[in-house]
C-alpha cells in the first residue's frame, strides 16, 4: 500500500548481493519460530475485546517436546500475552533453557495507541501511517522490556502485514531480525502485503536482517515456480487441480494446513536446492483444540504433534540442525 491511496504494497525481490552468505560452518539449519498470541475468531473481523490466553496452559508441555529434541524457540510475542502476568510467567520459565527467546509480534488491533479505525485493512500494521505503525512498535517494545527485562531483535507483524516503513523504523529501534514476508504469498486482496516476489533465502534490507518464512514450490512443475503458480490463481480452481494431479503444490513448512508428506518432500527439496536456513513456525493457539482452524479437536492435535515428530526426525536425519535466534544473528554477522 502506498500513502496515495490502497494500492497493495509488493515487497521488492532481494538482489543477489542481499542474500546472506552463511559460513560453511554454520552448515544447513532450521529455526522456529512461534506466534505466541490470544484466542479470536479467525473468520471474524478483529476485534480490539479478544484477548483471552488460555491456550497458554500448553505452552509448557510443547515447550518441553521441542527442548527435549534440542529445539529452540523464538516466541514472538503479542500484546494479549505481554501484558498477562501468567503468560508472562510461563514464557520466563522458558526462557530458561538458554537457547530459547522473545520476540514481538505485532497484532494492530489489539496494540494501543487505538487511534486507528477498525478494518480489515488497518490490521495489517505496515497500512496504518508511520507515525501510527511507530507508536504501536514502541508499545510493544516497552511491554516486551518490562514483562521480560530484555530489549527484543526480532519482529514479526500480525498477518505478515509488513508495509513500506516497517524495516526503517525497527531499524532505528534496534531491531535485528524480521520475519514477517511469508515468501509466495499474496495477500493484497484483502489489502495485505504481496510476496510474491520473494523467495526462501534470508537476506540483508538495509541494516535489517529478513527471515522469510519457508515456502516451496513441489510437483512435476515446479521448475514454473512463482510466475506459474500466480498465472494458475487468475483461471478458477486451477491451483487445486495441479495440486491433485501433482504438478505444481505451494508448501509452508509449518503443521497448519500443511500435510506432512507434502512437507517432508519440501523439505527434500529445499536442502537439496541448496537453502540453508528453513524457517518453521506455528501458532500458539493451535496447542489447544478449538481455537485456531487447523486444530479443531484431539485427532487434529495428535496430527499436529505427529506432524513435529516426523519433521524433526527427518530434519535429523539430513544432518540439519536446529538454530537458535542468537545464532543466526552471530553467524550472519
């Protein structure tokens, strides 16, 4: 989007000379990070009154089948969850595994100052005005460094929603770290950010580090890539047919909606092309059954830990290990 009006804000592809050049010894790795945030209806309009945290009663249990398969997580926190002293508890236990971090996660709807109108559009922060998008940030830093004693690096935007101010003004504040592009995803239809043009490969904007989240084109066509998979959006029920037919299918490494045998093969995929960082998440809800589309009820919570299971141990058996955000921040340099 731009200050002229509601045209969609496309994120611009990296050049070559952005992408980061991993040392050899940080080898082929993957990192976690969690949307750690309250319970909505996420087929309802936002609301500023959702807020509830209860989800968060599973947040240790989950917590500990990762740290027992040496998985770190990088919570990006919300302002629901910064500001309730129990999840703030919870999330300070943590924190100490040692490996494990805070991150901010920007849901504009329920982050003061409320001087915005609600809309569809506005909830994704990077349409408010910058002076808006600021205000909201360093709420949430503050919340972030009184709940926890600590400045975070890293940010995430609810909804990817990313806008043309956004890298500037967590630059200034310190900020290490985005991972808010969802890499080939579009979302300007419903006034959100386009990626599009963006692939799986961190790189460097400016003194910003971005992290996009892992996405892989499989199928016989895959080599058609972003440009196919867009021209298949525009003919109705295109996309669904060469899914089916296994031409060409979008895959995002995280258990939501996301079958694990189309995840094992991206992953095949994405180590074999040469990517050297995968970025996996989830959200925190989802630890709970009714709360979040993709875990409805037990047998879609047994997938979902099963999903982690098989994910884990086939990441293992690549030799591809786990980093935690602090090393990725010392090996990118």
């Amino acid at each position: 989007m731009t200050r002229g009006g509601p045209r969609p804000y496309r994120v611009p592809p990296p050049l070559p000379a952005q992408q980061i050049d991993w040392p050899a010894t940080f080898g082929t790795r993957f990192t976690l990070f969690v949307d750690v945030e309250e319970e909505f209806d996420w087929s309802a309009p936002p609301a500023r009154e959702h807020r509830a945290t209860t989800a968060m009663a599973a947040f240790p249990a989950a917590h500990r089948r990762f740290a027992d398969r040496g998985v770190a997580l990088t919570c990006m926190v919300d302002h629901p969850i910064a500001t309730d002293p129990r999840s703030v508890d919870i999330l300070t236990q943590i924190l100490r595994d040692r490996r494990s971090t805070i991150g901010v996660q920007l849901h504009a709807w329920v982050t003061p100052p409320f001087d915005e109108s609600l809309t569809s559009v506005n909830s994704y922060a990077g349409n408010l005005p910058p002076a808006m998008e600021a205000a909201k940030i360093d709420a949430m830093t503050h919340a972030i460094q009184i709940a926890f004693g600590r400045t975070p690096l890293a940010y995430r935007a609810g909804r990817y929603g990313i806008g043309p101010a956004t890298l500037g003004l967590l630059a200034a504040r310190g900020y290490r770290i985005d991972s808010s592009v969802r890499a080939r995803y579009d979302y300007a239809a419903d006034g959100g950010p386009d990626f599009g043009a963006i692939g799986t490969a961190a790189y460097r904007d400016g003194a910003m580090i971005e992290l996009p989240l892992t996405t892989i084109f499989t199928g016989a066509a895959r080599r058609g890539g972003a440009r196919l998979y867009r021209a298949l959006g525009g003919i109705p029920h295109a996309r669904g047919l060469f899914a089916r037919a296994g031409l060409l299918s979008r895959i995002a490494l995280t258990p939501e909606d996301m079958p694990i045998a189309d995840a094992l093969e991206a992953i095949e995929i994405a180590v074999g092309e040469g990517v050297r960082l995968l970025n996996l998440s989830f959200h925190s809800p989802s630890l709970v059954p009714g709360h979040t589309p993709y875990v409805r009820d037990a047998a879609a919570l047994r997938r979902f830990h099963h999903w982690w299971d098989a994910v884990l141990d086939r990441l293992d058996r690549m030799g591809v290990a786990n980093a935690s955000l602090a090393e990725i921040l010392a090996a990118a340099g």
